[in-house]
C-alpha cells in the first residue's frame, strides 16, 4: 500500500530544529480530494515503500498548556522510496472532529467557530512540493499545510528507522487564525508523526 499524506498535522496546526514556516500570509479554500481513488506513478517506477495506514498516528503537544493529544481519521497516501527522493511525495488530509486531548469540554470547544469551526472547515490538508536527503536517513518534506482555510507553507523533518517513518515539526495555531492566547510564541503546537512499515 502506497500511503500519500495531507493532514495535520493537527494541527496539524512550524520551526526550530524540526520544521519551519516559510510563507507567512497565503490563504486557500479547503481541498475536498479523496486520495485513496487517485492513482499516483512516479516517474522512474521505483517501488516505494508500503506503510501500515491502520496503525499510522499523528500526534500534538501544545508547550504552553503542556497538553497533548492525537489527530485520526486520516485519508493519506505517500509514495517514498530512500533511494529516489526526487519522485516523493506526501498527501493527505485529518479530520478535525477527532481531536483528542483526553478532555471532553475542551475538545468540543475546539470545534467551535472561534477555534478549527468544524462545521466549515472539517479537514486540515497537507500537500508536499519537494522532498530533501538530508544526512543518513533524514529528509525534509517541504510542503503546505491548509487549516481553517488559510494555507501555509511548511517543513517537516522525518528520519527513516526500523519498519518506520517518523516526523517531527513545529507550527503555530495563531497562524491559522487559531487564537488560544494572545502572543503568538504561546500558540505553539509540536506535531509527531508516526507511519510504520507493513511488514
């Protein structure tokens, strides 16, 4: 299985050592795409690496509150293979309403209109535009990251281990017009991203 991935990040709702933001005011609609019927072939036909999309998890830490939390209802599709990076690519999308930071009331506060407005908004999307080697097995995913319908562009550092894939990166929710407090440093989310092999 091919696993192409769009999401969240949570939230995914990013900088220092794992990712950062780089285009700081590009706004986009929603992308209502449903990845698993799109048939994507790279280039050269190398096989790419078949991930486990059952047992895939994205997960968050907000720093300021030091609450974490996790993402599903994932959609993802990701063509990678070590040895052909230039052909990479990374789509997919989470879905809002399954935010979880083990906290009932502020779950359901997040879904309302002055947070992630599930109602208008019920996907984040991510769509990669390049793919970098970076020291043995580290790779940068470059990439942009939809949520509450304002798109920014963002990096995300994965390291390749043992029949895994993961990845770390850094946004700020205020950024997406996600305001839990005032100064921006404080609306700072760290993103995991956990996407085992099939074996």
């Amino acid at each position: 299985m091919k696993f192409s991935f769009s999401f969240l990040f949570c939230l995914c709702s990013l900088t220092l050592g794992f990712g950062q933001q780089l285009n700081p005011e590009i706004t986009a609609q929603q992308i209502e795409i449903n990845y698993s019927d799109t048939d994507y072939t790279l280039i050269n036909d190398f096989k790419g690496l078949d991930f486990d999309e059952k047992n895939a998890k994205i997960s968050f830490v907000f720093t300021e509150e030091d609450t974490s939390g996790t993402i599903s209802g994932l959609d993802f599709r990701i063509d990678f293979n070590p040895n052909d990076v230039d052909n990479a690519f990374f789509k997919g999308t989470a879905l809002v309403e399954t935010i979880d930071t083990d906290n009932f009331l502020r779950d359901g506060h997040l879904m309302w209109q002055k947070f992630f407005h599930k109602k208008k908004y019920p996907k984040i999307d991510f769509q990669s535009k390049q793919v970098v080697a970076f020291n043995e097995n580290t790779f940068k995913v470059i990439g942009t990251l939809t949520i509450k319908g304002t798109s920014k562009e963002v990096i995300i550092t994965f390291s390749l281990g043992d029949n895994k894939l993961l990845g770390n990166t850094i946004i700020h929710t205020s950024d997406f017009g996600i305001n839990i407090h005032d100064e921006r440093e404080k609306n700072k989310l760290e993103i995991q991203f956990h996407f085992p092999f099939l074996k």
